[in-house]
C-alpha cells in the first residue's frame, strides 16, 4: 500500500516521519539529531543523507520493508560524505559527495547498493545542478584552470569537461558557470557567464554542440525557464529602467521581450516557478503602485494582472503556487500576514485563511533541500501542507482535502515552535 516519508522536528531532533495510507503519522526513526534530507526514490528504496553522532553526514537508506541503515562511512574525520543532489540516471544513483582529500567529487550509488567515489577531478569538482538531457547527465562543475564549466557524465560512466568558456579566472564565481537548465524543443537552455557582457541564454543542442543565443548588451540573466503552449517563458533583465520582464523562447528559437511593465520583475523571489493552470501560465508579478500580484500569460500570449489585493502593503505577492482539486493555491499575503489563497478554474480568487498572525502554507514537498527530485506531497486526494497557527502551535502538517477543507493534522512538536515538515518520498 503506498505511503510517504517526510522530515520533521520533533522538539529536540529532526527525524524521519511516515505518512501512511490511512493517513496517519508516525515517527520513523530515533537516530541522534538524523536531520534527512534530499529523500530521493531509487531502486525500490529511499536514499537521502543524515547525521551520525560521530562520522558526520552519511548516505542512509529507507528500505521498502521500513528499515533503516545507514550506507556509508566515507570521510568520517573531515564531517561525513554529505551526501546532495541525488539524482537517478542509467541504473545508479548519482550525487555530490565530500572526499577526504579531493573537496566535493561525483558519486554512485549502483543498484547493488555499491558506494563509488566517481571522479577525481582537481581539488574541488562540486558538481552541482545535475541535469538529465539526451540519454546524459549533465551538470556544472569547478577547476581550477577552467573555472565553472558544463561537465557530461554518459551513460558509460565516462565524465567530459563539455566547455570551456570565458576561462582562466581561476575562482568559482568564474568560468561558464551554467545555471538553470530547462528542456525545450530538443535542446537544454540555461544561463551562463560571458566575458563582458555578464549571464547570458545558452544552447545545448541533440548533437551536443553549445552556443550562446543572447547577447542583451546590459546581460540577460535568464532563469525559471518554463514551457507553455509550444514557446518557452522565462524571467531576464532588460538592462534599461524597464528592469526584468517576461521573454518568450519561440518555437523557432526566436527570443523576444514579451513584457513592458515597469519593474515587472516576475517570480521575484526565483524560488517559485512559473505555473500552469486552466490552459495559461500564472506568476508573481510587480504591479506599479500595488506590489506583487497574480498575472495570467493566456494561451494567445496576452499578459493581464489578475488580482490587485491588499495594495495598501507589499500586495498579494503570491508564492508556493501548486494546482490541486480543479483549481490553483498559494500564500498570499494580507493584512494578517500570509493566508491559502484560491484561484478557481472560473477565473475567481478566494481568500481561504484567516489565521491570526498569518499561516504561511506550502507544501510539504515545495520546503524540500532538492527541490528538482522530489514529488510533490499530494498524496491519497489531498495536499499536504506546512502552515502555521502560533494558538495551535507554530508550523506543523496540514492537510488540504479535494473539498477545499483545511485540518491540522499533527501536532508533532507542541507549543509554539513546530515542527517545520519538509522533504517528501514515496513509496508506491
């Protein structure tokens, strides 16, 4: 039967928490201050890091019998492995590790459950931002001599530096330093540095060749690309007093500035990307003179502000959108601090809270280390929340019903504190 795990703090550790399919809750573990994170699915187990008493963070597994081990002790005089961005690609799974003497190198994890330091490369390799693209991994990573750069892991095991662009910094603020990568029409896009005219939207094609496709004089520093109704949508800067704006990515790879709104600056806060609901695109948007409010890009690319609430603060600044029940949700703030907030299918907008000194909901999943590799904590015809009520004992779980009712549904730590539920992981 399928039940999901998730982290919390339960007043004096932070430990592994089941969330059954009868939907109730139990604590998972008792190992010293565990701390879980990056819960990632591989092989019919869970594999996520977490503390020890004495070798620092290791590779544990949660197997689908409920147990838990922990799988490693690598380089338990200098902190642990610390085991982050766990990725599943060609039969293993993948991740950035802490070596005793190389800094941070590339991982596996083979499906015989085998530990393998993949890489050796300079003194501090940190590959970060793993990508899967074209039967590859692709991800950044740091030399010395070549500063950040596109790395390829095959699916052979074979690791190729990919590029090596506006080199010889020798700092990791230097180099291509690729960022965002985001499919769309047969090729990976994302950001990446040039030398002088700062980030700019690069092209990795099928055949593998890389190129740079902007060259906005005042630096594009594109991010949250996103596809819609067969164009790509994405936040860059203009460079002028017009600030960021929304860009469409074309079919065709065309790349235009679709929007001319003052300081528009949408998804402010880059942590939410753009979401799709009842056929177009919804983000947080600046609105001259009344802060952050929702926007619809509809599918015949027309841009409208959709709310114009609570003007007199920082505006509705809509956050942690998630669709769910035939409509979308977010926090919203008001005057009360941030409440769930309802777009339904038929355009309207509800205020669904009103909880003294504001609730702040999102979802489980979205308070999540890895955010790329974890499901979303919509589970068993419910959204699964972290929300806040300090008269019932600061943030704990919540859960959502396809009815539109809201239920505290565990206080794990009583009183004032909580228990901050994160992460997600799910066992069909």
């Amino acid at each position: 039967m399928p039940s999901t795990f998730f982290r919390a703090f339960n007043g004096s550790t932070s430990q592994l928490y089941k969330l059954g399919a009868d939907q109730s809750v139990t604590q998972w573990t008792a190992i010293d201050n565990l701390t879980p994170v990056d819960l990632t699915e591989f092989n019919r187990n869970v594999w996520f890091g977490g503390n020890t008493a004495t070798q620092g963070n290791q590779l544990y597994k949660l197997g689908f019998d409920g147990s838990v081990t922990k799988w490693t002790a690598i380089n338990t005089a200098g902190g642990g492995l610390q085991p982050i961005d766990l990725t599943d690609f060609s039969d293993a799974l993948w991740f950035n590790g802490t070596t005793p003497t190389q800094g941070r190198q590339l991982y596996k994890l083979g499906n015989d459950g085998s530990v393998t330091q993949w890489t050796a490369i300079g003194a501090d390799l940190n590959p970060f931002n793993l990508t899967l693209f074209n039967n590859a991994l692709w991800f950044s990573g740091f030399r010395t001599s070549t500063d950040v750069q596109l790395y390829k892991l095959g699916s052979d095991g074979s690791v190729t530096q990919w590029t090596a662009i506006f080199t010889g910094l020798g700092v990791i603020g230097g180099g291509l330093a690729p960022v965002a990568f985001s499919q769309f029409n047969g090729a990976l896009w994302f950001g990446g540095l040039t030398a002088n005219l700062g980030y700019q939207l690069y092209k990795l094609g099928f055949d593998g060749s890389v190129t740079q496709w902007t060259d906005n004089p005042a630096g594009l520093n594109p991010r949250n690309i996103t596809e819609f109704d067969g164009n790509a949508w994405f936040t860059g800067t203009t460079g002028g007093a017009l600030g960021t704006q929304l860009y469409k990515l074309g079919f065709d790879g065309s790349v235009t500035q679709w929007t001319a709104i003052n300081n528009l600056n949408p998804d402010a806060d880059g942590n939410d990307r753009f979401t799709t609901f009842n056929d177009a695109l919804w983000f947080n948007g600046n609105a001259p003179g009344q802060g952050g409010q929702l926007y619809k890009l509809g599918n015949d690319g027309s841009v409208t502000k959709w709310t114009a609430l609570n003007t007199a603060g920082v505006g509705l600044n809509p956050q942690g959108l998630f669709t769910f029940a035939n409509a979308l949700w977010f926090n919203g703030q008001t005057a009360s601090g941030g409440q769930l907030f309802k777009l339904g299918a038929d355009g309207s907008v509800t205020q669904w809270t009103a909880v003294p000194g504001g609730f702040d909901p999102q979802l489980v999943s979205q308070a999540a280390f890895d955010p790329d590799s974890t499901p979303s904590s919509i589970f068993e015809n419910a959204a699964w929340l972290q929300g806040t009520n300090a008269a019932n004992g600061g943030t704990e779980l919540y859960k959502l019903g396809a009815d539109g009712s809201l239920t505290l549904w565990k206080d794990i730590n009583p009183g004032p504190g909580g228990s901050f539920p994160a992460d997600w992981a799910r066992f069909a």
